[in-house]
C-alpha cells in the first residue's frame, strides 16, 4: 500500500512538472536587446550576459602561464578526427525528421504575448506618411500568418504617426512558450526516428562498402 501511494505520488509530482511552461522572452527598444530564458515563474536573462566578477589570477600571471606551457604537452593534443565518409549522406536522411519535428514544434509553441509598438516620423513628412501607410500594409500581411499557425494568447499592435520625432521609433516584444511534457513528448517521439534512421542507414552504408570491397 506504501508503495502504491509513493507511485501514485511521483506520477502526480511528475505530471505537475509536465505542466510547467518553458520558452524564452525578448524585447527591444530604445534600451536595447534583451532575451530571457522562461521556466515556470522563473526568469533567467540571457543577454546581455549578466557579468559576475570572478576572482582569479591577473590577466598578466595567467598570460604567463599559457606561454609556459610545455610545447610537448601540446604535441600531444588529439588532433581532430575526419569525419567518416558517408556521415553527410546519413546527415541528410534526417533532415526529413529534422523537417516534421519542427513542424510539429510550430503547433505545439503558443505565443504569450507579441507587443509591438511602432511610431513613425521623419524629417519629410510626405516620406514619413508613405512610410506609415506600408508598415500598416505589412502588418496586416503579417497577422494572419501567425495567427493561422501560432496559438496567440495575447497581442497588442500600435502604429502611430508623429512628425515631431526625427526618426521611427520601434518598441518589440514577444514571449513564447511550451509545456515540458510537450517538448519531452515531441523529444522522444522524433528521437526515436532520428535514431532508428541513423542506424539503418549506416547498416546500408557498411553493406555497400562491403560489396565493393569484394569486388
């Protein structure tokens, strides 16, 4: 009994981590680019880098150090191996693979937000007006496609038009997202093929190299 309340537990903890989004976030503005790692609650920025100030030597004591290296040392480096031939024709019998399993990705990743805010300006305004109408053209080119291939939790589009401003003015932001059951779902499944494929070509491989070498 102990046990089956102990399995009945980790499937539980298990199909709440199934749940779990995933995705990365990015935006861009007047401050710059910025991209986010998303993990549940949990937001990682990934760039700009975070700098950490790390103790260590001097730059000039590890300098130092490399130059005194050993040169035998580095005579002893394994040298890269050369790909084996064929490895590119096995390569490109999964790129079939590699094709569906993003187009599967595509239907599972659901867009949380897409923000974008876009003000148009210019020293001519004749240019500045032309500017403004085919940004809109393009933005209602742009919508359906992703709203027939994307599922859009939240959108918000603003184009303006401000002959006070010098130059455009463009404010971005998106966020996407997956559940971890889905991408360890679409992970085994495509994996599986990818693996299989690359086994049984290289048994077609190692039979044709046979074969000319008994002839």
């Amino acid at each position: 009994m102990t046990f089956l309340k102990v399995l009945l537990a980790v499937l539980a903890v298990l199909w709440l981590i199934s749940l779990v989004r995933i995705g990365g976030r990015v935006s861009y503005g007047r401050e710059g680019l910025f991209a986010f790692l998303l993990m549940g609650p949990v937001k990682l920025q990934l760039f700009p880098a975070v700098k950490e100030e790390k103790a260590g030597k001097p730059k000039a004591k590890r300098q130092k150090k490399k130059a005194e290296k050993s040169p035998a040392v580095e005579k002893h480096k394994k040298e890269p191996k050369e790909s084996q031939p064929g490895t590119l024709s096995r390569l490109m019998k999964l790129l079939p693979i590699v094709g569906q399993a993003c187009g599967s990705l595509k239907r599972k990743i659901r867009i949380d937000d897409l923000e974008l805010e876009l003000i148009w300006g210019g020293t001519d305004p004749a240019a500045a007006a032309l500017s403004y109408g085919r940004a809109n053209a393009a933005l209602g080119m742009l919508w359906p496609i992703l709203d027939n291939n994307f599922k859009v939790k939240r959108h918000s589009f603003q184009i303006g038009l401000d002959y006070g401003i010098a130059e455009p003015v463009v404010e971005v932001r998106a966020a996407v997202t997956l559940t971890v059951g889905q991408l360890v779902t679409l992970g085994v499944h495509y994996g599986v093929k990818a693996l299989v494929t690359w086994i049984k070509s290289g048994r077609t491989l190692r039979k044709k190299q046979e074969a000319l070498s008994h002839e």
